[in-house]
C-alpha cells in the first residue's frame, strides 16, 4: 500500500481512504486493486505471447473501466529495472518537475517508486507507491517521478493519446 509524506511536517499516511482523501483535495485520485488476482491460478492460465500481455489482459477490466472513466484510448505496461538498458537516461526524463496536457495514470504492478507532487498552494508531497496502488496526476499538475533505492518498478500506464504524454518541464515554463 502507498506511504503519503508531506514534506516539511510529520505527516505521514499509510491508509488508502486516507491517501485518497488528501489527494482528492489536489485534484488527483487514489485506488487500490486486487495486486493478488495477478498471482491467481486463472492469472497464470491467461494465454498470452508477453508477460506485458497477460498483465494487460489479467486486468482489463480494471482498465476498460478506467478508461470510461477518464476518456482514456490505450495502455501498456513499462518495467524498468537495475538491468534496464540507459536506465539513467531514462529516469532523467521523470526526474525533474514537470507537467502534461494529459492526465498520468499508473498502476503499480511490482517495484515501487515515489512520485513528488508540487501543489498549487505550494505544498509538496510524496506518494510512494507499491504493487496494488493506481495513481491518477491531472493534467497541468506539477510533479516529478524517482524510483526508490532497488530502482525496480513495473506499471501499467494509460493514455489519452496512442502518442503518449509529453513532458513539459518547469524550467522551460519560465522562459
């Protein structure tokens, strides 16, 4: 389950009613799905030619009705990992403040990793996100992405756009 942090105060929140609450004042949403149905004996039955397949698949209708929900088109499934080639690189593009003309919505799969959210009223917090949490960023809203120390996570992402985000970074927002 996600670990909240509010930096700058004592503030921490473990449960999810609690973490979707505080989200939901900035606009973002919190759930949690059944991780356990991706271990099951029919999640292992799915036929499937990639484990990205069978992951899509086990949870389709988790998607399909994510994607009524927030007018999404398509997902995919991202794992990244300490033998991930250019892995440096890669996190380079998440790490620094950033935001998007569409929404960010991950479901944790495996791993875990901290996304960093600057609200409007200038509070910043951290949502530490674990196998099982979904996590929605609304468009426009500033924040940037780190993976924890094992620097494993694998996710399923879902987008407006086949394109998928754009990232649009603070620094080039002040210019």
């Amino acid at each position: 389950m996600a670990e909240l942090r509010v930096r700058g105060t004592d503030t921490v929140l473990t449960e999810p009613g609690a973490i979707k609450d505080f989200v939901g004042a900035y606009g973002l949403d919190y759930e949690v799905w059944n991780i356990d149905k991706l271990h099951s004996e029919e999640a292992k039955a799915v036929e499937a030619d990639t484990e990205q397949e069978r992951i899509l698949e086990v949870f389709s209708d988790e998607i399909e009705a994510l994607k009524e929900r927030g007018g999404y088109e398509t997902a995919d499934v991202i794992a990244l990992s300490p033998d991930t080639p250019n892995l440096d690189d890669i996190l380079a593009k998440f790490d620094k403040e950033h935001e998007h003309t569409e929404d960010e919505v991950r479901f944790v799969v495996d791993g875990r990793g901290v996304f960093v959210i600057h609200a409007p009223d200038d509070k910043v917090f951290d949502v530490e996100v674990h196998p099982g949490d979904l996590l929605v960023v609304p468009e426009g809203t500033w924040h940037w992405f780190e993976l924890c120390e094992d620097k494993q996570i694998k996710c399923i992402r879902v987008f407006t756009s086949k394109d998928g985000w754009v990232a649009h970074y603070r620094e080039e927002a002040a210019e």
